[in-house]
C-alpha cells in the first residue's frame, strides 16, 4: 500500500470581494479544496462564477479594491501565501506556482517579440537554463512553417505563455 499524497496546495473558505461604485460584490464565497502532489486538477464554472477571482487571489495578484476575505486561508506547500510579503510572493509565482490563461493569448504583449518575452519571464528569475528550457520547449510546440499561416499563428499565441511558465 502506498503513502497517501501530500497536500501541495490547500484552499480553505476563500471569500473574494470587490468594492465599487455601488458597495462591495462577493465574487467568490467560502470556496475550499485540496490539490496533491503529482495532482492535476481543472477550475471549471459557467462565465461570472469566479474561477478566475479564485486564481487571482491564489497568486496573490489582485485588481484594486479587490479582497481576500479575513478567514480566508491559502497554504502552498506548507507556506501560508496569505502572510507573505509581495517580495516572497513574486520569488514564488512562476518558479513554484504559475497559471496559464484560459485565453492565452491574452497574456501576451503584442508589441514585444514572443522570444523577449519568454526570456523576460526566465531573467525575471535569474535563471539561464529556465530560459533555454522554455525556449526549447516553446520551439517544439509551435506549427511547423509548411502548415497554413492562420495554424502557426495560433499555434505561437497558445504555446508562448505556455513556454514562458516552464522558463521558471
């Protein structure tokens, strides 16, 4: 019999409120789970019902006037996210957690080549050889040039952020 998984990333009564011009909105209210080491797990839910609030508040990364409600509790691998400074925190997305966009082509800059932004994200970190892995990688999963033009297109809008998340 095998040992059970660890926890990697334990999500417990997650509240996201926003303030706006008409008072505060709930986007998402006492949302908990569990992901385990080695666990692939899918957030899924009808447009507006918060899975990208429930991200957003994962990696720390908040619009203005968004909050993570006080009983909220967000443990990665041990670590209480929530207690972290803004400086751990940016040491810890991309290099431990990261997320890849639903539309991934809207994470990119479109006016910066694909290739500048993979290595932005890898010397952000300071890594050289995240950098060559996620140009490799990125290199690999693009359309060859003899499939039509619209293919490869799609095929760099998608692959890209992808490349850049594994160049962490």
């Amino acid at each position: 019999m095998s040992a059970p998984a660890t926890v990697l990333l334990d999500v417990r009564d997650l509240t996201v409120s926003y303030a706006g011009d008409g008072g505060v909105v709930r986007a998402v209210d006492g949302v908990s789970f569990a992901v385990h080491t080695g666990e692939t797990v899918a957030l899924v839910g009808e447009s507006g019902c918060g899975k990208t609030s429930v991200a957003f508040a994962l990696m720390r990364v908040m619009a203005d006037g968004a909050r993570i409600g006080a009983s909220s509790r967000i443990t990665f691998d041990g670590t209480d996210l929530l207690t972290l400074d803004e400086r751990a925190m940016r040491d810890l997305r991309g290099r431990k957690i990261a997320m890849i966009f639903q539309e991934p082509a809207s994470a990119l800059n479109p006016v910066m080549k694909v290739g500048a932004q993979v290595a932005e994200v890898a010397l952000l970190h300071g890594e050289k050889s995240s950098l060559r892995r996620g140009i490799a990688r990125w290199r690999c999963s693009i359309a060859p040039a003899s499939r039509m033009r619209h293919a490869a297109r799609t095929s760099i809008r998608t692959s890209c952020p992808a490349a850049c998340a594994s160049a962490c």
